[in-house]
C-alpha cells in the first residue's frame, strides 16, 4: 500500500554529534578526573587544565550545532525544490484542464469540422507533453500526484476519443457524451487547487516563501 504521503528516509551518521556525547558522557567525565588527578580541596584544582577541558567540551557542542543547523538548512532546500517541482506541475495541470474544457465546448457548439478536431488534438498533444514533464514519482505529495494524473489520464482520453472520430466528425460530442465530460472535468482544476493549498499548509511558509498561490 502507497502512503498518502511519503519522504525520503534515511539514516544519517553525525560524528561530531556522536563525538559530543561521549565527552559529556560520565565515563569521559571519569576518565577526565583520572587524567588530571584532580584532589578534593578546590585550592588544589588544575584550573588551566579544567579551563582546557571545558573549552574544548564547548568547542565539540558548537561545531555539533553548527552541523546541526547546517543539514537543517539543506533539508529546508531540499523541500524547496520539492514545492518547486509540485508549484511548476500544479500550473501545468491547471493549464491541461483550461484546455480540456475549451475543446470540449467547441465540440458541444458543434465547432466538429476536420480541420477543428485537427486542432483540438494538437492542442492535447502539446498540454500531454508539458504533464510528461512531471513524473508520479517525483512528486512528495501523494493526493496531488493523483489528482495530477486523474488531469493527465483525460487528456489522454479526450484526443482518443476525438481521433475516434476524424472520420465521422458529427459523432464525436455523443460519443465522448460532452456534457457529462465537461460536468466531471470542470472541477478538476479547483480540485487540484485545493490539493496544492493543503500541500502549501503542510509544508510552512519557511519553504513555499513567495510562491504559495
């Protein structure tokens, strides 16, 4: 089963973060303590080796947090691209279904002339190339890349159904039955609004920035 959503996981080895641990670690205390011989009475405490010591303790936790803020900032981009990638498919499904829909509606206006299912097919063939473009498995957001493909899988359909008929051009609007075509296509392009909308929501501001719809 295909999850709703889905990351790409993976298991990251962080040496310094792993190398900060074991000097805050008791033993590493223990060991510290053994190494500087350190007496009871404070008067006869090492202070330049315990300066030493916690200096180099807190130099360890910066670099840790520096590297920390580091694979923040490149996990933040890798989103970005991400959104980016569903920002340019969302126009371009958006634009297949303004397609769709015109091409449906000249047909029902009996625009069926050779020469217009000419044109409405070559206008499919250049909305389908721009939807190849993206592919289902690129994109992090399951319900979009299924509504995305819902849009392509009808476009696929309707320059079928209209090669179907270059032959007999009068029987194209009841064989592709225009009306309900256009009853369960005009929506489509809301649907996948709405879907982008909630992707932009689960993602933040901090990654779709200036191009949330």
């Amino acid at each position: 089963m295909i999850p709703k959503e889905w990351r790409e996981y993976t298991i990251e080895v962080r040496p310094l973060l792993i190398l900060a641990w074991i000097a805050v670690s008791p033993l590493a205390v223990l060991a510290l303590i053994w190494l500087l011989r350190i007496d009871v009475a404070w008067a006869k405490l090492d202070w330049p080796a315990w300066v030493q010591a916690v200096g180099s303790v807190a130099a360890i936790m910066a670099a840790v947090w520096i590297s920390n803020q580091q694979q923040m900032q490149a996990s933040v981009e890798r989103q970005r691209l991400s959104y980016r990638y569903l920002f340019r498919a969302y126009h371009a499904g958006d634009d297949a279904v303004a397609c769709l829909v015109h091409v449906l509606k000249g047909i029902k206006e009996g625009d069926v002339l050779p020469s217009s299912l000419q044109y409405y097919i070559h206008s499919l063939e250049d909305v389908d190339r721009n939807l190849a473009d993206f592919s289902f498995k690129e994109m992090v957001d399951y319900d979009f890349a299924s509504g995305f493909m819902l849009v392509r899988r009808h476009v696929g359909m309707a320059k079928s159904r209209i090669e179907h008929c270059l032959d007999k051009p009068s029987e194209v609007a009841s064989y592709m039955n225009v009306d309900k075509a256009l009853e369960s296509i005009s929506p489509l392009s809301d649907h996948l609004k709405e879907l982008f909308e909630a992707h932009s929501q689960r993602v933040g501001p901090r990654v779709y920035k200036d191009q949330h719809l």
